[in-house]
C-alpha cells in the first residue's frame, strides 16, 4: 500500500487534521453504539428449556 502524501502547507495539514479529528469522532461514535449494544445482549436472560 503506498504511503499517502504529506501535507505541503499549512492549510492542508488543517484539513487533514479535519478528516482525521471526524473520521477519529465517528469510530468513538460506533464504539460507543456497539458497546451498548452488547451491554443489552449481556442482560437479555438466557432461556432454559426443559423437556
């Protein structure tokens, strides 16, 4: 995989710094969904069946 390119001027290092602050704030945001997620699948109660 090549290397991407570094930022030549301060205002692309900006906008990376942008992508990379949202793109950092949308993996917390989907580990945050899937940590409920499984804090409910942790309570649901187990189901027993005898026969």
């Amino acid at each position: 995989m090549p290397k991407k390119k570094l930022p030549q001027t301060i205002e692309e290092c900006n906008a990376e710094l942008e992508r990379t602050e949202k793109q950092l704030q949308q993996y917390e945001n989907r580990n945050k969904i899937l940590n409920r997620k499984l804090s409910v699948e942790k309570r649901k109660p187990y189901l027993f069946l005898s026969g």
